[in-house]
C-alpha cells in the first residue's frame, strides 16, 4: 500500500514508481506529491467502500481502476520492474 509512504516518505518501495507512472500518464499534469495524496485518498475510499459495503458499486469501480493502473508500470517501466 502506498498511502503508508504519507506517513513515512521514502519508506514505501512502491512509492517511487507509483509517482513517476502517474506522472507519465498524466504527461506531468500530476506532481510526484500530488500524485501521492491522490493516490492515498483513493486506496482509502476503496478500503472504506468495501469495508461498510457503501456506495459498492463506485467503490468496485475504483478497485477496478485501481488494479489497472496497479499493472501500468509493466507496461511502461519493464526494465525497471524486473531488475
């Protein structure tokens, strides 16, 4: 989970390839900080959508969103991925 990276920046392994895939996909629109605290609010909506089962089919819908873009970076960053 990357959200733990908001708490303890640097921590997280998945922190910096997370941030640069959303910048890439978003061609820089998204800052690496931003891009984090989005990131973090969005795995807490799906976290809280599938615990108190609200709003379940939006928070199926970002799940689904989520694990797509969970795999992007294999297609965008392989070399980086498989080191």
């Amino acid at each position: 989970m990357v959200w733990g990276s908001q708490i303890f920046p640097g921590l997280s392994p998945a922190q910096e390839i997370a941030t640069v895939t959303i910048e890439r996909l978003t061609f820089g629109f998204i800052q690496a900080n931003v891009a984090l605290i989005i990131l973090a609010t969005w795995e807490t909506l799906i976290g809280l959508g599938l615990i108190s089962s609200a709003f379940l089919r939006v928070t199926l819908f970002l799940l689904f969103a989520q694990m797509l873009g969970t795999r992007t970076p294999l297609l965008l960053f392989p070399a980086e991925i498989f080191t």
